[in-house]
C-alpha cells in the first residue's frame, strides 16, 4: 500500500518527507509544521483587515469554502467571472499585504520541489468547515504559468484530488495535513485539483475549520 494512504486524516505528520506526486509535483509532508502557529496568528490578522466571505461562481452558485486573500493580486469570483484584483471588492481597500513569513515559507517550499526563485504576488486563503467542498478545477487565471503553484495546509486534514490534464482523468486521494505543503509546476501546473467534502475531526490548533493557503505568480 502506498504510504500516504496509511496516514490517519486527522493529527499532524509526524515527520516531515517528501511525496512525488508527478513530474514536476510534489508533496512536501510537515514541510510548514514549525511555522503553523505563526501562519495562524497571520491568518488572524489579514482576517481583521479583510473578512473571509463565500463568494458567488459565474454559474451562480454560492461556494460552500469561504475565501480571502493577501497580497498584491486577490483572487475573486463573481457574476460576471473570476480575476485577479488589487483591491478587496467587499472593503475597497488594497489586499492585506502578504506577510514576509508567509512569502518565505512559499519561497522556501517551491526550492526544495525544484522552483528556485518563485517569488508569489497572490496569496488565497481557503477556510473550509465540515461538509465544504471544492470542485475539480484548473488553476488558470494567472498570467504566467511558468511559475508553480505552492499550497499549504493548516488545521482539520482533508483529501486532496489531483487530477491530469482532462477534467474525467482519475484523479489519485491524498490526504492533506497540518503543516503540509504540496507544491505543482511546470509540466504539472495546469492539472485539475479539489478538495472532497470536510469531515468533522477537530485539530487542537483550528478546532473545526481547514485552512489551505495557496501562493501564486498572478500578475
Ligand atoms: C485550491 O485549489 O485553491 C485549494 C486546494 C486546497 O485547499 O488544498
Ligand atoms: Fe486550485
């Protein structure tokens, strides 16, 4: 049995390694676990100047993953489609600016998976709560695709799809935990990607929430 599919969904890795999850994707286990309490007190203060909210999809939909973001470039969907913006639409104001721990973390992540110098100018933040969802889905409205796409795990353990490059090809189960980091690039970067509904397993450090931060080369 492959050893990811041994780990419990709950609880933290317990030792940090790395995962190949294709050519140019990998898993990077425990890889934020020394950071997670400063990435949390982060997320506090980003949440004060710019609230989670669940957005609307172009189709209408409400999304059940409530969403935010720091940095330069934020991630919104509306009505009328999903951009990149400098300001928070609900505010008005510029992005909460992206912390330097949290853009080193992204730094130091995409090296060690074989990305030197990614350097992000969008930080979205996810805030799943038991039964939220994401659906499979490319990561395409960033202008460049050159540069990878790092994505950290903090909280309650969910199962990450990842997918190929067609929406219907299988798409391996890999269970996400606290202080993990996956990270997917060049030949990788544009395959499909979700996140199965949330089980309830509270974590000590974020009770009954997950929270997925994924760094980005926007602009
Ligand atoms: C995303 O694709 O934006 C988030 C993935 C995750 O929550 O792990
Ligand atoms: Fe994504």
């Amino acid at each position: 049995m492959p050893a990811n599919l041994t780990l419990p969904l709950f609880g933290d890795a317990t030792q940090s390694s790395r995962e190949q999850l294709g050519q140019h994707a990998w898993l990077l286990r425990g890889f934020a676990l020394a950071q997670a309490d400063e990435l949390l007190t982060a997320i506090a203060r980003i949440r004060a100047q710019s609230p989670f909210r669940q957005m609307r999809t172009p189709g209408g939909f409400t999304m059940s993953v409530a969403l935010n973001n720091c940095g330069a470039l934020g991630w919104t969907s509306d009505a009328s489609g999903y951009r990149y913006t400098p300001r928070d639409p609900l505010t008005g104001q510029a992005w909460p600016p992206m912390p330097l721990p949290l853009l080193s973390l992204a730094a130091q992540a995409a090296e060690a998976a074989g990305f030197p110098g990614f350097i992000p100018d969008a930080c979205l933040l996810n805030r799943y709560p038991p039964g939220s969802r994401l659906s499979l889905h490319q990561d395409r409205n960033e202008r460049d695709f050159s540069a990878p796409i790092v994505s950290v795990s903090l909280g309650m353990g969910a199962v990450f799809l990842f997918g190929g490059h067609a929406r219907n090809d299988k798409a391996a189960r890999i269970p996400l935990l606290h202080g993990d980091v996956a990270v997917w690039g060049g030949e990788d970067r544009l395959r499909y990607h979700g996140i199965l509904p949330l089980k309830d397993q509270p974590h000590p450090a974020t009770g009954s929430l997950r929270y997925n931060l994924t760094f980005r080369k926007a602009g």
